[in-house]
C-alpha cells in the first residue's frame, strides 16, 4: 500500500515475549514507525527462547525499528525520555512497577509529552489482583477457558497464545480511540488492557448462557450441540473431515447430493433443533455416507454443494496454503537462523489490500545509531555512549 492508516505515528514499545510485541506489530503493520527499545547489551530476552516459543521474536517484531538502551543508566533513561518526548504512543508490557523504576512510568512520561498515549498492558486491570503476576496459561484457568477447552476433569490451555494476542489487540484497540480522542482535545491519556479481564471476554459466552439456561455450561468436549451435525467423521482412507451441517439448507444440500432424500421428510430431522435433539440417531446415516469416500473427493463435495468442512490440519500446513498466499499476503520474514518463511500478516485489508512487510524483525540495535542521529546525537556522542554500554 502506498500510504498505511497510522503513517506518521510514532509508537515507543517496551515489550516482551508475547502481548506487548503483538500490540505493536499490529500497530507496525499499520503503517506506524514502531521503535522497540531493548535492554543492551543482549536485547530482548524472547529472542533467545526455545522450544514453542523459538519463533515469538521472529513474528511479533516485524515492521519495527530496534534500539538497545540500558535504562538503569542515566544516559539511558536521558535517550529514552528524548524519543518520548518525541512519540506519539508508548507500550509496555513489564511486571506491575517495573517501568515506574527505570523512570518511564505514566507519571514522568506524562509530564515530559502530555500528549503522548500511554499503553500499559498487564495480567489485570485496576482491582485487588493488580499486584499478581500473570502469564497466558494462568489466566485461562483463572477464567475457566483451560476448563472449557478440555474434556471432563482434564483442563487444557488453549492451542495458541490466544489471551496474549486477545490483551494486545485490546491495548490497539484501546490506542486508536485514545488517539481519536486526541485529536478532540489535544490531551494524552493512560490505557491499560490486561490478559485476566480479556480472557473473561472470551469466556463471557459461557456464563451469558447459564444466566440464559440456569445450567452451568459444561466442558466444550461434553457440550449439549447447537446443531445436528458439527464434528469429525472418519473418511475412507482414515483422515479425519470435520462437518458443519448448521442449516436446513445445508441439509437439503447434503441429502440432495448423497441421495439420501428419505431423511428429508424423517421427523427426527427436519428441522435443526429436531436434528439436534436426535444426534445420536442423525450421526450413523452421516458417518456411513463419509465412511465411502476418500477425504479429497469429500472436500471437492463440500465446497461443490456449499457446506462447512475441513481436514484436520496442522500449523505446518498453512505455509502453502492457496487462500493465505493470496495476492500476496503471506510476508517472507527474517528467521533468527538466517533463513526466511512465508508468515501471516496482520488480517486486515484495505480496498482489498493488506498492508504488507516493510521491515524485517531487527537485529539488536540495529537502528540505534538512525534513531539517535534523528534525535540530534553525532556521531562522536553515540560512540561514547557505546563506549559506556549504555547503547548498542
């Protein structure tokens, strides 16, 4: 795209491992200058993670500048106060306190730019868990999604960083209103967006429907189905296809096209609710009909006749998938090894555009030197301070 939405903006990003460094791609993405401070010399520790959490550096950083300060320097705390001044939004993610003692907290950031937004992401908002330290995992049980996600008596964290994101976009969301409402007054304010209360956003459906039903929602594994049939079916040559019949016109297709049309006028099944309330009856006449086909054919089926279907697929499947790499979505980012991968950006377009990759996740301090420079430091300066370890 030739001009991004939040070109021109600013945003100054103290963050780590997951729910920081995803407000700010996502804010990068978008088209605003995102320069990430790192503590030098070593720079963020997520870039040195390992096991599942070998790739959060690598996706969550692209479309920034890198700066490594250490900010229990004097120097450090005079560079980071300078780019504050001169940012439109600042982000974090530390440990309750920990930005108040590098002298970056709300406070002295405030009075130094009063129009800057002020984004703090944390594991609570306001209230007596503020002081607790939380992590994604936690939170879901604290919520009861670990609960809901697992079978009976085996609570199970969600397949991805789902509360991490969830508490970042928050915290975007969150920004773009506190600087829709700048441009109202002129005033700079404090946002905060937290992973416990954005977990019980998710899990709010749930309690929505005891209060609805008075019957308290049981595991997602043992729940009472919405629909007649909306599961996995074993095909002929053993993989697995999930199938979602959620409409009666789903089910005229379904039958129509298998020649099963005597369960059209079946008064068990004519209607969803009815399908439904005799699943266990409905389930054989499905499972016997996906049982004679091989899972490509059945896909071809599915899509032909206009019904909600999918494999059972893994992550390394996406890579080549068709409607990820379409129009050049998929962005060919920079993997700590030295190697690239075709990743998924941010799942927003414009006038049928996505916005795209414009810079790598950066290598430590890679930028200090441009960043310094635009804020008046020479050449003679920046080698001190580098000198003194108090940049990379």
């Amino acid at each position: 795209m030739t001009v991004l939405p939040l070109e021109g903006v600013t945003v100054l990003e103290f963050t780590h491992t997951v729910m920081g460094p995803s407000c700010g791609v996502v804010l990068g993405d978008l088209g605003a200058d995102v320069i990430k401070v790192e503590p030098a010399p070593n720079g963020d520790h997520t870039r040195n993670l390992r096991g599942f959490a070998s790739g959060f550096f690598c996706y969550f950083n692209r479309n920034k500048r890198g700066i490594c300060l250490d900010l229990k320097s004097e120097s450090g705390r005079t560079i980071a106060l300078d780019l504050a001044r001169n940012a439109d939004v600042l982000i974090e993610n530390f440990g309750p306190g920990t930005m108040d003692k590098l002298g970056m907290g709300w406070d002295a950031v405030h009075a130094a730019n009063p129009k800057l937004i002020y984004c703090a992401m944390k594991g609570f908002l306001p209230g007596p868990y503020e002081h607790r330290p939380a992590l994604d995992e936690i939170v879901q049980y604290m919520t009861g999604l670990a609960y809901m996600t697992g079978p009976p008596g085996q609570p199970l964290r969600a397949g991805s960083s789902v509360v991490d994101i969830m508490g970042g976009v928050m915290g975007v969301i969150g920004i773009l209103a506190a600087l829709r409402q700048r441009d109202k007054d002129g005033l700079g304010r404090k946002v905060t967006s937290s992973l416990y209360e954005s977990c019980a956003f998710l899990v709010a459906q749930h309690m929505a429907g005891e209060a609805a039903t008075g019957v308290k929602s049981p595991p997602m594994p043992a729940r009472s189905g919405a629909w007649g049939i909306y599961e996995t079916f074993a095909t002929k040559n053993g993989e697995k296809l999930f199938i979602g019949i959620t409409s009666d016109n789903h089910w005229r297709s379904f039958c129509n096209y298998f020649g099963c049309q005597q369960l059209l006028t079946d008064p068990r099944f004519l209607t969803n609710p009815e399908r439904a309330t005799n699943r266990n009856e409905l389930r054989p006449y499905v499972t016997e009909i996906v049982a004679r086909h091989d899972i490509d054919s059945l896909c071809k089926i599915m899509d032909e006749i206009n019904i909600p279907f999918s494999p059972v697929r893994t992550p390394s499947d996406l890579f080549d998938d068709p409607q990820l790499n379409a129009h050049g979505r998929m962005m060919s980012v920079r993997m700590p090894h030295g190697g690239s991968a075709n990743l998924p950006g941010t799942p927003i377009c414009f006038d049928d555009e996505a916005p795209g990759l414009r810079l790598q996740p950066p290598l430590a301090g890679e930028h200090t030197d441009s960043i310094l420079a635009a804020l008046g430091y020479d050449a003679e300066k920046i080698a001190e301070l580098r000198a003194a370890k108090s940049v990379r």
